[in-house]
C-alpha cells in the first residue's frame, strides 16, 4: 500500500516543492525535481513487482454511493512502469533544454503534477477514479502545452482543451449508462458486464472508444496532436508520445477488457468493425506523415499511426494481438520519445525545424542523428530494435483472429515509416553545412545522454526480449 502511496503521490509532492523554490535557485530546483521524480519510478518499480507477484493492493473509500479505489493490476502497473521510468529521461533532458528559458519553476511543477495524474490514471481501479484522473490530467498538461504563451500555443492550448473536454464528456455519459445498467464500475475481477449481454452495447463500447480515442488521436479525433506540437519538446515527448495519448490508449484497453470482456467484445456486431477503424489510422497517419515539412509535425503524425498499433492488437480480441499490444505499448515509448528528444537537439543547436532545410545536421550533430536514425529503424520494425516483436506478436494476433490483412496493413506501414525517414536521414549528412560538432556543453550532455541511454534499452529489448515478457505475460493472463 505505501509503494502505491509513494509513487502516486512524489509528483505531487514535487510539484509543491518545486512551486515553493525560487526562480533563480536553478540547482536545488533541478536536484528537487530529480528526487522525486526518481522516487515516483522507485516506488512504481516495486509496486509492479508485487502487483506481478500476484498480490492485491487496494486502496478505496465511498462517498455517497460511489466508490473511488486505487487497484494497480499488471496491465495498469505496466502503464504506470513506462510513464513513471520515462519521466526520469525526460526530466534529465529538460534540464539541458530549459536551461536558458524563462518559467521554469512553472514548467517543472507541472511536469512533475502530470506525473502524478498519469500514474492516477494507470492505477485507477475503478472508472470513476479513471475519469477522475483523465480529467486532471487534461488541466495539469494545458500549461505545459501553452508554456511558450505565444499567440500559436494559445491556439493549440484551446484545441486541446476543446478536444479533451469532449472527449471527457463522452467518457463521463458512457460511464454513468454504464453504472445505470450494471451497477458496478470496477476493474479488478470478472469484467463489469460479463454474462450482461444486452441491446445497446454497440453504441455503448463506440461512445467509450469515441471518449477515449480522442487523447488516442484515433482520426478523425486527432486534429489537436499535431497542433500541439508547438509545446516545449519535452513535453511534446513526454506528454504527446506517452502520458496523455497514452492514457487515451490505455482507457480504451481498461473499456475492452475490464468493462466489456473481449468474450462480450466478440459477440458485438461493432467488434468485426474496430480492427478496420485502428487500420485505416495506422496507413492514413502516417501517410499524412509523409507530406509535413516541420520534424515535429511529421513525428506527431507518426505518432497517430503507431497509436493505433496497440488498438489494431486490442481489437482482434486475441491473447497474441494483447500480447503485441503491451510489447508495442512498452517498445514504441522508447523510441518514440527518443525521436522527439532528436528533433529537440536539432531545433536548439541549429536552430533547423523543417525537414528541407536540414542538410548536413548529421555532420554538426553526428551522434543525435546515430540516435535518430537507430530510432527510425526501429519504427519501421527492424531488428535488433525492439518494436520488432510488438509488430511480430500484433500480426500474430492478426493472424490467429482471422484477419490476415491486417498483417498486410502493418508491413505496408512499416515500408511507408521508411519512405517517411529514411530520405531524413540521408539528407542529413549530404550539403555543405561545416563539419563542426555543436554536440558540447552541460546542456547538450543532459539532452544527449538520456537520448542515446533510450537507443541502448531499446537495443537490449530487441536483443533479450524475454526480459520484459514476464510483464507482458501478466497482463495476457490477466484477461485469458
């Protein structure tokens, strides 16, 4: 119970005690910062341990007639290990990147509040507490997204709120329907509407998937991710490759198999639907990808497309397809946020944020574009690098569902990702640009570090992937 305590709640003790520090004391806020973003990690590391081992940590009270607990089971520690572990990078790196901005006793009290509500949403253990974290997390992540408090993050602030709240209002409707109509909300057991087959469900299970495929950027509901874009990079990393979108991907998977069962799943006339749904956006994001100029426009749209791999896994409703979910889940947040940490380099030592005036970066900045270009390899899912079983188990999944196209889909978008970035990556070391590493300082170290240490985990999972497969294994299990 105080592992579940303390990884909960050291964001928002840092958050606190960051806010209370003053601007110019830069060391002991970076030292504050990364204290408690390590204990959270710490805490979350030795919760998923025991939560693995099968015990059950439940922490609940009742107001009214409803109860809020907090009741991490594997799939839900699994999420809370991956936002948790990849704040610790993130943090390292905003120490570099915001070292000659203003605000950032601001900007590092929120990241470290949104740690908390992310972790909120993962251990949540019923869909009250969901919502109410979800929600949390949409006000704790709007500063961060306007930080730069220019007329175009303004902009983009008030389409992500816009989008959110939607979202939220959807998620909030389907959770009382559902209440109304079963009388449980918890996650942890037999799923709420098992043996409740009943008319209705269809619109149900699509105004939850509605609800939540909006922070899952599911198109047409993703209008806000690339428009987002304009957030400090970070958090474009942190926030719009795992935490938020995450919790979109996340709130769908607890509604398939907490809420609904994949057993009810499949006897839903919307269930032959979803997979078609989640393939569409896998070729059209990252086809739209293709055409965006500015780096961090074209890896949000990637974004969109990889999104949808852990859905397309979901939604065969297959132990195979859950199981290249999760490793997906695991393996693309890796990367991903190393991608976005490359762009971040790119953008602060050359000042280059379109991708047609960037020939010749490789040669300033040789080991940023090592790690973006392993980076890419990975994304179009080759070996050593990791997302290469996520890819293999989803087609697996596919397979085993019956719907073998969807195998097709997911190496046509692979061959797509390399036209997308591979021309990236040769243009980077063509041109005239002087052979002079910019890659020296303390600031760049704390951007480069945490990049290149994201390539090497990536590149050990790859090589040893049974070394995350016990986790895998316990959320498969969980369901099956």
């Amino acid at each position: 119970m105080f592992n579940l305590i303390l990884a909960l709640f050291s964001g928002a003790a840092g958050s606190l005690t960051v806010g209370l520090i003053p601007e110019s004391k830069n060391r002991l806020r970076k030292l504050t910062v990364l204290i408690f973003a390590v204990s959270s990690a710490l805490f979350s590391w030795m919760l998923a341990i025991d939560v693995f081992a099968g015990e059950n940590i439940r922490i609940a009270c009742e107001l009214g007639r409803l109860t809020f607990s907090l009741e991490p089971d594997p799939m839900g520690a699994v999420f809370g290990l991956i936002a948790s572990s990849l704040w610790v990078f993130a943090a390292v790196y905003s120490f570099g990147y915001m070292e000659k901005k203003k605000n950032k006793r601001t900007y590092f009290a929120f990241l470290l509040l949104s740690l908390t509500m992310t972790l909120g949403v993962a251990f949540s253990g019923n869909l009250v507490v969901l919502y109410l974290f979800y929600e949390l997390l949409t006000f704790s992540t709007y500063p961060l997204v306007i930080h730069e408090r220019s007329s175009e993050a303004v902009k983009a602030g008030r389409k992500y709120i816009l989008y959110s709240l939607i979202g939220a209002g959807a998620i909030l409707f389907a959770t009382v329907i559902t209440y109304s109509w079963s009388g449980n909300l918890e996650f942890v057991g037999e799923p709420v509407f098992k043996g409740l087959l009943r008319p209705g469900l269809n619109g149900l299970l699509l105004l939850f998937i509605a609800g939540f495929g909006v922070k899952a950027a599911v198109i047409p509901l993703h209008r806000w991710l690339p428009a987002a874009m304009v957030a400090p990079t970070p958090v474009s990393a942190l926030l719009h490759a795992v935490a938020v979108v995450y919790s979109g991907v996340f709130g769908i998977l607890r509604v398939v198999y907490s809420v609904f069962g994949h057993e009810i799943v499949g006897q839903l006339s919307i269930s032959n639907i979803l997979p078609w749904i989640a393939a569409f956006t896998i070729l059209a994001g990252i086809i739209i990808a293709t055409r965006q100029d500015v780096l961090k426009r074209r890896l949000a749209y990637q974004t969109i497309s990889h999104l949808s791999y852990i859905l397309l896994g979901a939604f065969t409703l297959k132990s195979w397809g859950l199981a290249g979910a999760v490793f997906h889940m695991i393996s693309y947040s890796t990367l991903k946020v190393a991608l976005f940490f490359c762009a971040g380099i790119i953008s602060e030592k050359t000042g280059e944020t379109n991708i047609s005036r960037m020939q010749g970066v490789g040669r300033s900045l040789p080991k940023t574009m090592f790690a973006f270009s392993a980076a890419i390899m990975g994304m179009i899912g080759m070996l050593p690098l990791n997302t290469f079983w996520g890819k293999y188990y989803l087609m697996k999944g596919s397979v085993e569902a019956g719907k073998w196209p969807l195998a097709l889909v997911l190496i046509g978008s692979g061959i797509i990702n390399a036209i997308c970035f591979i021309p990236v990556i040769v243009n980077a070391f063509r041109g005239e640009r002087e052979k002079v590493s910019v890659e020296r300082g303390e600031s760049s170290l704390l951007m480069l570090a945490p990049t290149l240490v994201l390539i090497i985990i990536s590149l050990i999972i790859g090589l040893v992937p049974g070394l995350i497969w016990p986790g895998v294994e316990a959320v498969v299990k969980g369901f099956y």
